[in-house]
C-alpha cells in the first residue's frame, strides 16, 4: 500500500513565463509636447541617445563574457497625461528620426498602457504590492500608503503641533532617509491623486515604475503576463491613440521585450523622476512566481542578476533638451 495525494490542477498556481532579453534598451520617453515640438527636437534627442545607446550594448556585450548579448531597444510615449495629434501622424516620424540616427525600435509602447490595459487595472494592481518599509525608531504615526498616496524613503519631519498649556513645543527634527550613508537624501513620492469625483490619476513615477516592472519581465496580474507584444501587421498606423496596442512589436526580428536588466537613456529633466522610481520599486512585492522564474533562468546562462529590483535598472541622462 502507497499514500497517495490528490489534488486539482487547477488549483496550482501557476505564473505564466516570458521570454528575457539580457538587456532592454529604452531609446526615449518623451511627453506630446516634445512632438508637437516637431521633427528637430525628435532628431535632436536620437542624436544624443545614438552613443550611449552604443555603449549600453557595449556593456551587456561584457557582461555576457563576450558572447552575443540578447538585447531589444524601445520607446515610450506618453499618451496618458495628455492626447496630441495620432498615430498615423506621430509614429512615422518617429521611427523615421531614429532610422535616421543610425536605431531601430523594436517596440512602442504606450504610457496609459501601464495604467490600464485591456480590462486589466495595472497600476492599481501594483499598488496592491506596496509593502512601506517603517524607519527605524517610528511609531506609525503617518497614515499608510494607500490611505495617502504618497511613499518615502524615510521618515518625514513631525508636523508642528500647538503646545499644551504650560508645555513647550516639539523641537523640530530633520527627515531621515531609512538606508543613509553618513548624510540623507529623502524623497517623499505622489504616487497617485483622487479628484472630488473620485477619479484617480496616477503619478508620472508610478507609471515609470510600472514600466520597469513590465521591461523586467515581472510584472503579472493572477498568473498572467501584462504588456505583452502585439505584432505589427497593418500597413500604417491608427487615427486613435486607444486604437494602438499598450505594447506594440514593430521589429519580427527582435530580441525579447523583457530582460534581465533594464537601461534608460533620457533627458536630465527625467533625473528626478526616475529617482522616485527608485524608491517605489524598493517598496514593491514582486510577484514571487516571476522572479523565481528569472532567477532560474538566469542561473541557467550563468548571468548575474541583482538580487534587488531596483538594481536591475540603469540610466544614460544627457543635457539638454
């Protein structure tokens, strides 16, 4: 006689797989009104992005000992915080700009992508996995999270209270950064705002973050991979924004979108905002089924991954622009 255990397969969890690049290539995230700007300021910033994008190859080319790195470039638009022109109108001569400057795109996505896509609520989604990391020596005295829609990496100052009678006031006291070496740097991040109505619209670093996550190749929703490819087969491209896939593959021949690391190469305006991606994704439970899978895929070809998340993002910022 044998024990034997039975179980449903359909209760198993299951974490659905991607396919991981070694590195993802971000060749720009500009706003509408750097199109409505024209072709020169697009020809202007893949002028800038044509070395340092050459470099980044050049660097996951020696991380992988020489080998050939598996590496696919992409660019964002931003068509969530404001709507201009279309597709039709702005594609082409975005593609064109950067042929023109020596890059290929291999895929275009959309920023409102990463807020919603499909029926999937994406952002709301990750929201869900913010675990804040208490300074030490807190006591809980600053709402959470979620109640307030911002996040830190510290301790904030406390707020000035009227003095009792017959008591002095609180002396004031500095914010402190949770891991600061010798001096703190503190950033305390809106990561979404509510209207009167209830409406919420989330924050331009939150959305960079969610887009990191979807370039990692950890970013799911039940099991499932969000921002997958869509190929590219029409002739032109759509009138409406909504029209256009959240992630679209315009090159057949590309390496994976995802990737065991991810690099940016963007205007210093972006600095800021980058940082307090930093800070949200320091501050994320990724999905434990995806980066299991990475980590054992990356053991497999021998390629060191950071184990923090936030690690596994880098940068290029030029001046300008």
């Amino acid at each position: 006689m044998t024990d034997a255990v039975f179980r449903e397969t359909a209760a198993e969890p299951r974490t659905q797989s991607v396919p991981l690049a070694h590195l993802s290539l971000e060749l720009g995230h500009l706003y509408m009104e750097d199109f409505e700007a024209g072709p020169e300021r697009l020809r202007r910033h893949f002028t800038e992005v044509r070395p340092w994008a050459e470099a980044a190859r050049t660097a996951a080319t020696v991380r992988t000992g020489g080998k050939r790195a598996r590496i696919s470039t992409c660019f964002l638009i931003d068509d969530y915080f404001t709507r201009f022109s279309t597709p039709a109108e702005v594609v082409p001569v975005l593609l064109a700009e950067a042929e023109r400057a020596g890059l290929t795109v291999d895929y275009l996505a959309r920023e409102s992508g990463c807020a919603t896509t499909g029926k999937v609520p994406v952002a709301e989604a990750v929201a869900g996995r913010i675990v804040e990391s208490p300074p030490p020596g807190s006591y809980g005295l600053r709402p959470p999270a979620a109640q307030t829609g911002w996040l830190a990496n510290g301790e904030r100052s406390p707020v000035a209270r009227a003095p009792q009678a017959m008591k002095r006031a609180a002396a004031w006291q500095p914010p402190q950064e949770t891991a600061a070496r010798r001096h703190s740097v503190f950033l305390d991040v809106e990561m979404w705002s509510d209207d009167a109505d209830g409406h919420r619209t989330w924050s331009c670093p939150f959305l960079a973050a969610v887009w990191q996550l979807a370039r990692l190749g950890l970013l799911r929703n039940e099991g499932e991979a969000v921002l997958v490819p869509q190929p590219h087969t029409a002739t032109g491209f759509p009138e409406t924004w909504d029209e256009l896939p959240s992630l679209l593959r315009l090159n057949p021949r590309a390496d994976p979108f995802a990737a065991y690391r991810t690099c940016s190469v963007l205007p210093t305006r972006f600095l800021p905002v980058e940082h307090a991606v930093r800070v949200i994704l320091d501050q994320i439970e990724v999905d434990p089924g995806a980066l299991a899978q990475v980590a054992e895929r990356s053991g497999r070809e021998r390629t060191a991954v950071p184990d923090s998340v936030a690690d596994r993002v880098s940068y290029v910022y030029y001046a300008g622009l």
